[in-house]
C-alpha cells in the first residue's frame, strides 16, 4: 500500500523537528502544508478567472534572475503584475523550504517559477509526453548530473477544484524492476548530443539511465495499471513539496497552481544515501552521478 503523504498544519507554529521532515521528504514523501495559501491580491484575481497565456506553451514562467516572463499574453498592466505574483511566488517558496527545510537553505538553487493555468492535458499526446503516466522528472535536453529536482506546489484554484495525483511506489522498487531494461550508457554518444547542441551540457550516466527510467516506465501500459499507487487531491490553497526525481507521480486533473523548481546537490543532502543517485549505484554496482 502506498502512503505518500505527510501533512502539516501551517496555521500553527511548527512544533516537529525540522530533520525529521526532511527525512521524510528525503525517503520520497509528498509534504503537505495546510493553512499557509498563497494569497492573491486583488488584481491577481484575474489570473486565475482565465489563462494568461500567449497558447504556444501550457505554462508562462519567468526564468533568471531579471524574471524574464515567457508564454503570456495580456496588457501590459497584467503581464507586469503576473510577472510581480511570480517573483512574489518565488520568495514564498524561498522562505518556506527555509522554515521547514534549513539544511537546503543557501544551498538549494532556484530555477524557474511557473504559473500553470491550464488543466492536465487529455489528448492523445505520444506517450513520452502524456503527464497522465506515472513518472520521475528528466529532462532530456538538460542534464543535471548530480543535482537533485526539489519542487514546491500550489493550487491557487478559485473554484474549488483539487489538483489529483497519482503517487506511485518507492524509487528503488521501480529501479529494481527496470534497470535491466536500460540499455548502456556511452560518454562518446553524449559527448556527441553535447557538441551538436542537442543537450545544453554533456549527459551523464545518471541522467542517462534517469531518462530511460523517465521512458519505460510512461511506456509500459501494465505498470501504470497494476504497479502500487495512490491517487491523492491537493485541494486549493494546499502547498506540497516533493523531490519529483524520486517520487512517481502522474497529473490527472485540476488547473491554475504554481510551482517553483529547485536544485540541491545530492551531496548536500541530510542522508546521501537516500537520493537517486546514492539508489541507482546500490543498484549497479559502482557510482553513477
């Protein structure tokens, strides 16, 4: 049976140990934060009674650190304003993993902020895309070796609509079951994908093997089927804080939440062994970062 969540009620002050929460999202926990929403200005409102998207990508985010705003569309007067609610956004995430997690603080990188106005998309997208799968977070064209992937949630949905996930089981189970599946990493091909600017650094092992993990496991109709999990709802309001490379996870539903991505150093985390990279060396037989 999988329990993925820990929640907490925010309203209060936090009465628990700050390492034991981090254990717990360190051994692939969904954290969950009641009673701390993200509030949305007056003129903010707007942004969640229709998408402010410019419809060439489904989330607007700002990049960098002039903010740059991608993928909206709207006045000037909003998309100044939606651009100040990410920057704004970015700072509650910032203070919150601070609070409740302060071993990451002034270690963990912050990448982008991104306003999510749309629902889970449907369609009959291939299924490397199709976010409906179960899956653990690569990115394809940007390899990020020995960083780990810390994400912060929000649903600002006005109309009480939750956001639904599926959770599925631990990472090494899922490794277990699907490293002999991934075929061998070669530095020259990645060397290759690097020098023709297909990936903005060179691919390591672990990005290599994470990737085909990414694929087999969105590819394989049983396991999204029968494999364990449990569907969870996000209500608005909620704040959730995941390590989306280690937790599988599938979007089945809800619109308008914001996320802010976050790199650690696996090194820096409180207990190494616990990350993706420490797992899947214990799996093969020798380091992979």
């Amino acid at each position: 049976m999988v329990e993925p969540l820990v929640e907490i009620d925010a309203s209060r002050p936090f009465e628990g140990a700050p390492d034991a929460l981090t254990a717990q999202l360190e051994a692939g926990k969904v954290i969950v934060f009641h009673g701390r929403p993200f509030a949305l200005g007056e003129f903010e409102k707007r942004f969640v009674e229709r998408p402010f998207s410019d419809g060439k990508s489904k989330n607007v985010s700002i990049r960098g650190d002039a903010a740059e705003l991608r993928g909206a569309a709207g006045t000037p007067e909003e998309l100044a304003a939606l651009q100040a609610m990410l920057v704004r956004y970015k700072g509650f995430a910032t203070e919150l993993i601070a609070r409740y997690f302060p071993a990451y603080a002034g270690v963990a990188s912050l990448a982008g902020t991104s306003y999510r106005p749309f629902d889970v998309d449907v369609r009959k997208l291939s299924w490397r895309r199709d976010d409906t799968r179960l899956h653990v977070d690569a990115f394809p064209s940007n390899p990020i070796g020995g960083k780990r992937i810390l994400r912060v949630f929000t649903n600002i949905n006005a109309t009480g609509q939750p956001r639904i996930w599926r959770v599925g089981e631990p990472f090494e189970a899922m490794a277990s079951r699907f490293l002999p599946k991934v075929p061998a990493y070669s530095g020259l091909k990645a060397s290759l994908l690097s020098a023709l600017g297909i990936t903005k650094a060179r691919r390591s092992e672990y990005d290599h093997i994470m990737l085909h993990l990414h694929d087999l496991l969105k590819s394989d109709e049983r396991y999204q089927q029968d494999a364990p999990q449990a569907t969870v709802a996000f209500e608005p309001g909620t704040v959730w804080v995941t390590f989306s490379d280690l937790v599988l996870h599938a979007a089945m539903g809800g619109r308008y939440m914001l996320e802010q991505t976050a790199y650690l150093p696996h090194q820096k985390q409180a207990d190494v062994a616990k990350s993706p990279q420490a797992i899947l060396g214990r799996l093969v037989g020798h380091a992979v970062v």
